[in-house]
C-alpha cells in the first residue's frame, strides 16, 4: 500500500519542477507542502491505537 501511495506523491511532487528554468524557490514551495503534509499525516494518525490487544480467555 505505501508503494501505491507513493507514486501520486512523487507525481506532485515532479510535475511542478517540470519546466526548464528551476530557481530554488520552487522548491522552497515543495518543502514547506511536504512539511505541512508530514505534520498533517502525523497529527491524523493521533487517535490510532497501537497497543496490543488483551488476550482471548
């Protein structure tokens, strides 16, 4: 499933960075989304719970 997930997002990544003339505040741009992406994708995953489940009696 992360191999899927990650394709659209080397896609969106690329495809603005497409054009001939990149000046670093293209990618500028990029990190700060990737950032705030990061952020949001842990802040969503906040309420998941990892601990094990008790035992079956």
């Amino acid at each position: 499933m992360a191999e899927i997930g990650s394709v659209p997002g080397a896609a969106l990544t690329v495809a603005p960075l497409g054009h001939a003339a990149l000046q670093r505040a293209d990618f500028d741009v990029l990190y700060a989304l990737h950032g705030a992406l990061a952020l949001l994708t842990g802040l969503l995953c906040l309420p998941v719970d990892t601990r094990p489940r008790a035992a079956p009696r």
